[in-house]
C-alpha cells in the first residue's frame, strides 16, 4: 500500500481510509473505520495515536480478542507463511526469520510458556527491539499477573500500530525547516509520594502509644525509558508507594521512624522492578502525656513543640541514617551578648553585654554505627540542648552553638556530627521614654524583619 499525504487522507471518503489502514491493527480492519470517523487529523502523530486509542475503547473481550489476533513470534505461521504482510515484515527486520536452531527452542519455549500462563500470545512491538531485548522482555512479563499482562500487551499494539500507521501516511512535500535538535540526556533523577500522612495507636497495652509522621518517598533506578520514550513499563505507581507506608506501618512501625525506613527501603527495592534504591524522609510530630490530677492520663495527649526528624536512603542492604529535630523555640532573658564584632561605615549595631538570645533550632546529625537506638539517641540530643544552652554565658549564638556540639557529642557515643541551625529571633528593647515611662529591660518588640542566621557542623576530631 503507497503512502498517501495527510491531507488526502482527511479527504477520503470513510470506506477507501479503512481499506488503506485495515493492517494497522493485525487482523482487525473494523478499528480503521473507527478511525475514519475521528477525521481531520492535525498530523501523522494524531492520526497514527488514534489506532492505539481505539484499541483500548472495545469491551475487555474485545481487547483480549486483539491480543489473541497477534501470531506467536517465530511461530507456525512464520514457517507456513501464514502471517500477515505487516508481521512478516516486522520479524525479518529483527531477524526473527534466522534463528538458529537454539534460539528457535527458546522462542518456541517462551511462546509455550506464555499461552500456558496467561492464555495469550506474547506481544511486542519488534521494531523497537533486538533478539536480546525481546527475550529478556518476555521472562520480565511472565511475572505480571493477568491484568498486567494485559495491559503490557495493549501497550505494545499502540507502539505497532503507531509504526504501521505512520508508513501509511506520506511525508509533506515541503516540510517545515526544523530547528537544530539540541544534544540532552537524562540527569540524576526521582519519584516517588510526599506528604504521607500516617498517624499510628499502639493499643497492645492499656497504656496506649502514638506515632504521627509525615513521610516522604523517593526511588530510584533505571527510569530512562520514562522520561525519552514515555515507557512506564516496571514503574509503581506514587499512590501504590503511599498505600505500602501505610501498609508496612501495621507491623513495621515498631519502634523508631528510622528503623521503619530501613524497612520500607528494602520491601520497595525488592518489589520494585526498576528501582536500585531509595530516600525516606520522616517528620515526626512528638506528644506527651495529658496530665490528669497529677498523673500521665493512659490515652490522651498533647502535641509538644519540636520535631523528630530523618532521613534514611539505601539499596535494601546498606543504609545510611541521618536524624534530626526542628522547631525547637528557645529564649533566656538573660547571659547573652553581643560585642567586640567589626565595624565599618555601614555598623549602626551598638555593643552589648546582656540580651535576650532566642532561636528556633534545627538540628541534624550522622551515626558512627549502623544500628543505634534511634530514639534513646534522639531523647538524649534533646534532652542535652535543654541542659546545655541554660549553662553559660553566650558570647554569641556561633559561641552557643559550638557547646551545644560539644555536648551532644561528649554524651552521645552513637552520634558521629551534629549541624546547627540557628535563625535569630531578636527581642528589641522598646523605646517607652517617649511616652515618659522608664523600660527597665521588661519591655520587648518580638521583631519580624531580617534576621541572622547562624550554621554549622561539630564534628569529632
């Protein structure tokens, strides 16, 4: 069949279209006046996507029904030349009429397998493969279950059925100059579900327990295919990674986040059939215990102010874990300062020696070991940075900062370096003299403008 222009195709009344496209689809001409009915086409892309679509519409016998109309690859009607001209074409142009005698078993083996499991030939769309990927292609799909399968095989119709239509549609006379493609490829990449709301109650005892974190997941892997081709064979799905933190919480979520992260790290590399690792993030609102006439009430809560952190990644084997805390508001009134710091033409800040120093900490911190204790080692973070930060006179928060280091890592052995952030939160003696009233440092403006932020890192020597 000559290729005819896309604009003559548009024309052509409905029985000439379907008789031109009647091998688009193998052994299924009824779907090229489906076609037809969807005329004018703005392109060949338009035209050629439309056979793919039309054959998802049919009733799920209808589709099983294309499948099934789709020959074994090098199968009996390839040695009877029982094969549509379409089909005998594509297997000779990936070699499939030359095998030898070995890779025909295999074929015939695979072909076996296939209609054995799911009752359906194995289809694919041979132009876009070799005899390697077309093997390897076939032990992956044997492993779907029936719907997958299903689904597999529909979308290698689209990519045939893309290609047969495309030779059937002649080029522009005079197509449009294109500009110089320029040179890409793919980067460092991910995927995955954020803001996983999972809230767990421990009601094993009659003392109940809680956990409330956010969860964020990100994978990844060979996801190449995606991106250049529009291929999501082998991806999950972000709602399928969403429905397993929940579902591995039920017996997985034992004791800290970071133990659980390990956890879900390992199920999603090994059930994942294109992910070599992943990145779990947790924040995890903490609670105490209600006080109820002088004691801790057995089953309600109040939300406390910092946050437990972390972020484990990994390839299901290996691990690394790093933990954290967050909004941890702190102030003392007093044994703070701020002087002796350079000045130039742009200094208006006056010395001085006692202030209110305030900051909400951010912390983060790396282990020595593998395994630690996660929570005991994140209790004890917070409980030193209450301990600590009261202690001393600050000379400055970059002062402060590298005590509450030091400490952390004097008193906890598992913990290999601690990061501070501390954003200034500054109190502003207010001027009440104007109004004649004496503000003896009791008075404050609790300042939304710029503020300093001080960072950095305490590590072991």
């Amino acid at each position: 069949m000559n290729p005819l222009p896309l604009d003559e195709l548009n024309r052509l009344p409905a029985d000439l279209f379907a008789a031109h496209f009647a091998g688009v689809l193998e052994h299924s001409p009824h779907y090229a006046a489906q076609v037809a009915g969807g005329r004018p086409y703005a392109s060949a892309e338009d035209l050629a996507a439309a056979f793919a679509h039309a054959a998802r519409l049919g009733t799920p016998d209808e589709r099983v029904a294309l499948i099934r109309a789709h020959p074994d690859l090098a199968g009996k009607a390839a040695l009877t030349g029982d094969l549509t001209p379409e089909s005998a074409q594509e297997q000779a142009r990936a070699g499939l009429d030359r095998l030898s005698p070995d890779e025909y078993a295999e074929f015939q083996a695979l072909n076996d397998a296939y209609h054995r499991t799911f009752g359906l030939p194995y289809v694919v769309c041979v132009r876009e493969h070799d005899k390697a990927s077309i093997f390897e292609g076939a032990r992956r799909r044997l492993h779907h279950t029936p719907e997958q399968e299903v689904e597999a095989a529909l979308h290698e119709i689209g990519r045939i059925a893309r290609l047969r239509a495309l030779d059937l549609i002649a080029p522009p006379l005079s197509p449009a100059p294109e500009a110089p493609m320029v040179k890409v490829r793919l980067g460092e990449n991910n995927y995955g579900k954020a803001d996983v709301r999972l809230f767990k109650v421990f009601r094993d005892q009659p003392r109940h327990e809680i956990k409330d974190v956010q969860v964020r997941v990100a994978v990844q892997g060979d996801f190449g295919a995606a991106h250049t081709q529009g291929d999501n064979e082998g991806l999950v799905a972000t709602d399928t990674m969403r429905n397993t933190v929940y579902a591995l919480a039920r017996d997985g979520l034992t004791s800290s986040v970071e133990a659980f992260g390990k956890h879900l790290i390992a199920h999603l590399v090994s059930t994942g059939p294109r992910v070599t690792g992943a990145r779990v993030s947790f924040v995890e609102h903490t609670w105490d215990r209600m006080l109820s006439r002088g004691e801790r009430h057995d089953h309600a809560f109040v939300r406390q102010m910092p946050k437990h952190t972390a972020t484990v990644s990994g390839d299901g084997q290996t691990f690394t874990v790093e933990s954290g805390l967050d909004e941890l508001y702190i102030l003392k009134t007093t044994q703070s300062g701020w002087a002796g710091f350079h000045r130039d033409q742009f200094t208006t800040l006056p010395d001085t020696t006692d202030r209110i120093l305030a900051t909400t900490v951010t912390a983060r911190w790396t282990y020595r070991t593998p395994d630690a204790d996660y929570d005991a080692v994140w209790a004890e973070v917070y409980q030193t940075l209450l301990d600590v930060f009261p202690d001393h006179y600050s000379h400055s928060m970059q002062h402060t900062l590298y005590r509450l280091g030091e400490a952390v890592l004097t008193r906890c052995d598992a913990i290999d370096r601690i990061f501070f952030s501390f954003p200034n939160r500054h109190h502003i003696h207010y001027p009440l003299e104007r109004y004649g009233l004496e503000n003896p440092g009791v008075i404050f403006h609790a300042d939304a403008e710029p503020y300093g932020v001080i960072e950095g890192w305490v590590e072991r020597a």
